[in-house]
C-alpha cells in the first residue's frame, strides 16, 4: 500500500483552485460574448470549453442557456438542459 505524502492533501487543494481560475475564465469569455449579443459564438466558445476537459460550473450554464433561447435552438437548448441534469447542477 503506498502512504499519502502529508502534503497531497494541499495539493489537491491548489489542483481545484486551479480549475477554478480556469473555469472562471471560461465564464468570463462567455458573460461577454453573450453581453455584446455574440450569441453563436458564446455557444461555439462553450463547446470549446467541454472539448478542452474544463468542466461547467452553476455560473457558466446562464449564457449558454441565454445564447439557445435568443437564437432559437430548442434542440441544443434541451441537450444543454440534459448536460445541466448529467453534471449534477440541477437545485
């Protein structure tokens, strides 16, 4: 059995922090896009943020959800809603 180094723990730690900057770059990226009305490309920018492994939080799902309605997707807005319900961020 390998023993845990006394500092894995705090590792882990600064692990998730990172994803969380990265994350919240992503979100930032995608308030804006949706703020100037680029809504095509806030989606395309979201598809990018899933191929890259980064994963979507509760604040990222708004735009993404603000960019189907406006441009009338209800396909992709219903795939959305499934990925919504898939990550767990249903409340």
């Amino acid at each position: 059995m390998i023993r845990s180094h006394p500092l894995f723990p705090y590792a882990n730690k600064w692990l998730d922090l990172q994803n969380l900057d990265r994350t919240a770059s992503w979100n930032a990226r995608l308030r804006e896009l949706a703020r100037h009305r680029h809504f095509p490309e806030a989606l395309n920018l979201y598809c990018q943020m899933l191929a890259s492994g980064d994963s979507p939080n509760a604040f990222t799902f708004p735009f993404a959800f603000k960019s189907c309605a406006t441009l009338s997707l209800p396909l992709a807005g219903t795939q959305l809603h499934g990925h919504v319900i898939k990550t767990g961020f249903v409340v």
